[in-house]
C-alpha cells in the first residue's frame, strides 16, 4: 500500500501486488470506510473492489483518501469457476 498527494483535496491511495499462483483469474479486497477497529463490522457497510487479472498478473487498486477513508479487511484470489483459493485478513 502506499499513498501520494497529488492535490490539497486528493490523497492517491494504492494497494498493489504480483499474483503467482496461476488458478487466481481475479483478486478482491474488502475495505470499509470509517472503521475503527474496535468496532465490529456488519456485512452491509464492507465495500468490495474487485480486479480480473491479465497476462502481467498484476492488481491495482486506488482511491482518494480524502473522500474515502477506507480501511483494508481482507484480500481473496478468486478461480474461474468463483472459488476462493486464497484469502489473508488485512486486519
């Protein structure tokens, strides 16, 4: 993950990664905004983003920080046929 300023109102978020293992064909990361992490998290307020990979087998996802104060949960490797092969909590 790593972030950039590019404007007063607009702090470029990134969180980046190389997939290896040939079976994942897409990545997903549950992210939820304005979480404090002794809360618990109802299902309704996660956000998915999700990213088919291509022949680099590179994911990229951003957003700005300064309207979304997202905070990472969880990232899957999801297969063609929609299996979860991998998943780590990013909490």
């Amino acid at each position: 993950m790593a972030g950039s300023t590019i404007k007063e109102d607009y702090m470029l978020m990134r969180f980046y990664g190389i997939v290896t293992n040939p079976e994942i064909a897409e990545v997903e990361l549950d992210v939820v905004e304005g979480y404090d992490r002794a809360e618990k998290v109802s299902e309704d307020q996660i956000r998915t983003f999700s990213y088919e990979l291509e022949n680099h087998r590179m994911f990229l996802f951003h957003w700005n920080e300064q309207k979304h104060e997202y905070r990472r949960l969880s990232l899957r490797g999801i297969d063609e046929s929609g299996n979860v092969v991998y998943e780590k909590d990013l909490n």
